[in-house]
C-alpha cells in the first residue's frame, strides 16, 4: 500500500473528472480495509502540485463572467448541477490536497481518518452530479465553471490551521446554508434523482464541517489559542469579504460551529 500522502498527491495530478474520483474512491477503500484491520498505515510525505490537474472543460471564467441561468428553467437546473459538480471535484482535491500539503504536521490518526472518509464521500457527491447531469442529456465540462474556487487552498498553501478556518468551516459551512434551497428548486420540478442526491450531499456534508472544527479546536488546543479568535483572525486574513447570511444554525452548530463564530464576521473590517 502506498503511504497515504503519496495516494493523494496521485489524486491530485489526475486530470479527468470520473478518473481522478475512481482513484480517490480507491485509496480511500485501501486506506479503510487497512484501518479495519487495525494497521496504522504510513503518512509519509508528498509534493503536491499548487494547483492539481484538471480536465481540458469546462472553461474556467471569472465569477463575474459565469453566465446567470434561471433555476426556474430547464437550462437553469442544469447549469446549478454543473456548478455542484465543478464544487465537489474542488472539494475532492481539497480534502486529499491537506492530507498531502500538511503531511509534514504529526497529526493523530484519527485526522487521517476523517480526511480520507470526506475525500470519498466528496468523490461520490461529485458522480452523483454527473449522474443527474447525463441524465439532463448533459455533462461536466458542457458549460463554463467558476475560476476561482481554489484561490482559498492557494491562500492557505502555508497555512494549516487557515486552511482549517477557511475551507471546511467558511466555503463548506456555505453549502449547508444554501442547499436546502437547491434541494426545494428540484424539488419543485420532479426531478427526483437531483433531489435524492442533493439530500446526499447536505446529510454527508455535515460531518466534512464538524471534522474541520474538530481538528481546528484540536490545533488551536495544542497552541494555546483561543478558538473563537483564532478563527476571526484567521477568515479575516484569508477570506475576501464578510460571511453573508442567512446562515443554516441548526446544521452550524450541529456541525460544532456556534453562532458567535460566524455572526462577527458578517460586518465588514
């Protein structure tokens, strides 16, 4: 078995969408069969790319330059699947791209654990969309997708803890806030393999946010640090702009994120 950070820093020079989750999917197997044998698997180091391999499509457009479709349309549903599916290829390469980039942070296996389960279940998420898309009669890659999804892994390269604050407790704790809705979209309109996986993806995604605050507190425990005022500090320095609500409460704080984490950050500096 490859060490672990070898594995993901061989998901993240794979291009192709449906590839590079099958190979994710795999490791993540290799890595669970091993832990349920009671192994301890070597981390082991890796040199990851700064910004992993992506497919020739979609083209990628600056948010300004993203067409807007209307989600009450056909082509609108569309184009909200598509840029789901463009967020989880993102998400898959940013849970194996911490496990590579921080290889060198001794962290306890447990972390290791998470990290892996959330890379898999970011990899089916993403076949999931591409599921429903195929089934519209179209594909990943058919329309332009958003540029800048992984400026926030390029401003916490150095950074673990930032990357802690910023990815799983900021951009992931978005998707709880605003799924709900997408789900009701599809809901409205019939579609129901989109509903059955929207549901998926928000029940998983609960957990990906829990284990980004649960290892942030663990960091900031084994520093000394404050937790509320780490992380102020932290989205303030890495993330561009204030937290906008509304915000998903039950499922924040469900996920260990209470509201005075993120209600001060909503007015700007």
């Amino acid at each position: 078995m490859m060490p672990l950070a070898a594995m993901a820093e061989a998901v993240l020079r794979t291009g192709d969408g449906r590839e590079k989750t099958a190979l994710s999917r795999r490791f993540a197997a290799e890595w669970q069969t091993a832990r349920d044998e009671g192994a301890r698997p070597e981390i082991g180091r890796a040199d990851p790319p700064l910004h992993p391999s992506r497919p020739a499509a979609p083209e990628l457009l600056s948010p300004r330059d993203v067409p807007r479709r209307r989600p009450g349309t056909p082509e609108g549903r569309i184009a909200l699947l598509h840029a789901v599916a463009h967020i989880e290829l993102n998400a898959v390469d940013l849970h194996w791209d911490v496990i590579a980039r921080f290889a060198h942070v001794p962290m306890p296996i447990g972390f290791y654990d998470d990290w892996v389960k959330a890379a898999d279940e970011e990899s089916k998420h993403f076949n999931l969309m591409c599921d429903c898309l195929e089934e519209l009669d179209s594909h990943y890659g058919a329309l332009p997708a958003h540029a800048g999804m992984w400026r926030a892994a390029e401003d916490t390269a150095e950074d673990f803890m930032g990357r802690l604050a910023v990815v799983p407790m900021v951009l992931e704790a978005r998707g709880l806030d605003v799924t709900p809705g997408m789900i009701e979209v599809f809901r409205k309109a019939d579609a129901t393999s989109a509903v059955a996986a929207l549901e998926t993806i928000y029940a998983e995604e609960v957990a990906h946010v829990a284990y980004g605050s649960k290892w942030f507190h663990f960091l900031c425990g084994r520093h000394d640090e404050d937790p509320k005022e780490r992380f102020h500090a932290l989205v303030r320095q890495y993330f561009h702009g204030p937290l906008k609500p509304p915000f998903n409460e039950e499922k924040r704080a469900e996920a260990g994120i209470p509201p005075d984490f993120y209600w001060p950050l909503t007015e700007p500096v």
